[in-house]
C-alpha cells in the first residue's frame, strides 16, 4: 500500500487527469444525458469529489462544501442517503459548471491538509479506492463523452488534435493458444491495490481449450453483417434477439453505412472504418452471436485470466490504453490481451470463493451488482494503464454497447 507521502504526489495527477479530459468540452457538453446508462460530464467530476468528501473529509470533521450535493452527487450508494435518480442527473442544470469545478478545488484543498496529517492504513486504502475510483470515473466520462457527441447529428469533433495511430500493413495472422488442461490460481496475488471482487485467490480447473492469438477486427466482424448475421436468429440467444429485432440493430454502436463504404463514429469525428482495428461498442448478445457465427464461443474469464498468465503477463510496451490518447482502438500486434478493447466473457459476474465485501457503505461498491452481468477483461483505450491488473474484473449487463467492448474467440477441446 502505498504511504501518505506517495498519495500525496498521485492525488494531484489523477484528479487533474479528469479536468484534462473534459477540457475540450463546449460548456452545453457538460450537462446532457442522452440516455440513462450516460452521465453529465459535470456530474462526474462532481461524483468524485463527492466520494472523498463524504467517505473521508466529512468523518475527519471537514466542513461540506455544499450540504445539498450528498444527495446531487451520490451515485447508488444506500447507506449514504437519498440521492437523484440515475435517469435524472441530467435534469441538474444547477450547480453550475464553476461550482462543479470550485467543489474540486475545495475537496482538493481539504485532502491535501488531510494527506499532511499522515492517515492510518485503513484511511489510505480508502484514498487509494477513491483514487481508482476516480480512474474508472474517467474512463466513463470518455465513453460517455463520446455517446453524447456520437448520437448528435452534427457528430461533432471532441478533440481534433488526438494523435493518430500508426498505419499498419498487416497485422499477424490469428492462431489457437492452447491451454493445457489442469489446476491453476487466479485472483489477486501478492501486494498492490485490487478491488474486494477480486478476491480470494482460488483455484481453478481448465479444461482442454484454446484461445484466439487476437480479439476481433472490424474487419472479421464485417464479414458477419454482409454473412446476415443480424437476421439470422440461429446465432442469437434468445433475450439478445429480442433486443436487436426491438431496437432495429444492424451493426455495432456507432458504425454507419454511407455510400457503400462504413464509418464509425470517433472522438474525432466521422471516419472511415477501419477494417485492422478490434471491433468495439459491441453487446454481449452481439459477442456471442458472432462467436456462434464462427463455430466457436466466448472464453471463461478463468480462462482469460490463465491464458493471459501464460501468454501477455504484463502490458506490452504498445498496449493502447488512455495514456496514448487517442481514445480509439488501433491495430495491434501481439496477443493483446492488454488494452484496446474490454473483452467480454460468457462468464456471469458473481463472487469469488471467499469474497468479502468490504465493511461500512463503501461496501456496496461491488458485491450488490453480482446478479445479471458479465465480466468483461483487459481493459480499453479509454482505460488508465495503472488501472488495470490480470485479475481486473469489469462487469456490465449483456446489453450495453457503449463502452469499448470487443472479443475474442475460444474453443473447447473436449
């Protein structure tokens, strides 16, 4: 864990990573909420500072820089009070955005004075939570950013100045990583952050599978659509085929016909699809349905996770995380079960043996969620690299396109 004096030094940086990252915003950016699953941005800046606020300053005896914000700002937690419904953050007009923004200044200002009184272990684990709670509040303001910009007509342009990603001839071809059947250990080992649903480390049986050397491109994705994969039910589990027969579903989030040619939508504007990139803004239903499509299916998490043990342990120096700041997946060579894209699994979120949540309200972070979700792995373009870890459990209910979620392929051997 680290010491008072390290989070001294990073608690500054990853606050100031989120005002960074809604910078290029119009002040009209900052309050819509096109759809219940996407906050304001300036809801999000908020919430953040309200988890400090209300887990650390108010109990150490801070004043509250607002009374009223507990219930703005608080997300789902129960124990911490009525709050705005989630479909109803856009309704907030008010606070304005400088008051958002002198909320920050004001919880920054009381936890550096926190930070100087050199907090005990359990007050820096809850710094340290709240930290990479911020970090996964970042990455949810891009893809939350990019659906608001994404659905209106104009598709206006986040940032022009992104970097752009290097052109790559060809990528390598994919191949079959197998894994040898037997016990293996997952979950979180040795020292270092990890949320609670991440642990115990326990044991795990493989069975003879393998895996793709690869997730899957726009380009093998494509060939599902022009296949009629979306109007061939065979593919689809049952609630999926409900869900894109309903919302007239033809193509991941996103991508749009014109001319003959597809384009995406990027967080610099319209572009020409391109075909070497993992496919992303896809649905669990729409992973699986292409998995089938293929004569193969979704890997376990367990077998994600030994599968990048053996292959990918550590992020490879080219892994896209939101670092490289292009916010879009790019080709990749290697294995890349690092960044990019979340990688769905057919795995249902559901506690380890030996999980514990942890004690008081912030234990409702994760435990109450382990009903009707899938776990996704590996993180995204949008994903802070320090995030993200091997037994990183990411998790959204099967339908929801609108994070960076992608796939790769497995194949039982039995």
């Amino acid at each position: 864990m680290p010491n008072s004096g390290q989070l001294a030094e990073t608690y500054p940086l990853i606050r100031q990573q989120s005002l960074a990252l809604s910078a290029p915003l119009e002040l009209e950016d900052y309050s819509a909420q096109p759809i219940e699953d996407v906050s304001p941005p300036k809801w999000h800046l908020a919430h953040s500072s309200w988890f400090f606020e209300t887990f650390l300053l108010i109990p150490a005896g801070f004043a509250p820089f607002d009374p009223a914000f507990g219930y703005l700002f608080n997300s789902y937690y129960e124990g911490a009070g009525p709050r705005v419904q989630r479909a109803r953050r856009g309704d907030l007009t008010r606070p304005m955005l400088a008051q958002v923004l002198a909320y920050r200044e004001h919880v920054d200002a009381a936890m550096a004075q926190f930070l100087a009184q050199a907090p005990s272990e359990q007050l820096s684990a809850l710094i340290e939570l709240g930290l990479h709670h911020e970090q996964q509040h970042q990455e949810l303001l891009l893809t939350d950013i990019k659906y608001i910009l994404g659905h209106n007509p104009l598709r206006p342009v986040y940032q022009r100045d992104l970097p752009v990603p290097p052109l790559v001839d060809r990528l390598a071809d994919t191949v079959w990583l197998e894994l040898p059947p037997g016990r293996y250990e997952i979950g979180h080992a040795g020292p270092g952050f990890c949320f609670d649903n991440e642990m115990a480390r326990h044991s795990v049986w493989i069975n003879p599978c393998q895996i793709a050397s690869q997730v899957v491109s726009n380009q093998e994705y494509l060939e599902f659509i022009q296949d009629q994969g979306y109007q061939r039910f065979e593919f689809w589990l049952a609630d999926g085929w409900a869900m894109i027969q309903q919302q007239q579903i033809q193509a991941p989030l996103y991508w749009q016909e014109i001319d003959g040619q597809w384009h995406h939508y990027t967080l610099q504007g319209l572009r020409p699809l391109d075909l070497k990139a993992p496919v992303s803004h896809i649905s669990y239903y729409e992973a699986d349905a292409y998995a089938a499509w293929r004569g193969c299916r979704l890997p376990s998490e367990q077998e994600w996770e030994v599968a990048a043990t053996l292959f990918e342990p550590d992020p490879p120096a080219d892994a896209v995380f939101m670092e490289q700041g292009g916010f879009q997946p790019r080709p990749q060579h290697g294995p890349g079960f690092w960044g990019n894209v979340w990688q769905w699994t057919q795995s249902a979120y559901l506690p380890y043996p030996g999980f514990a949540k942890q004690a008081g309200t912030v234990g409702e972070y994760n435990g109450k969620f382990m009903c009707g979700q899938m776990v996704l792995r590996g993180g995204s373009c949008a994903t802070p690299r320090a995030h993200v870890r091997l037994s990183y459990r990411n998790f959204f209910q099967p339908d929801k396109r609108w994070q960076f979620s992608g796939l790769r392929l497995a194949q039982s051997l039995i």
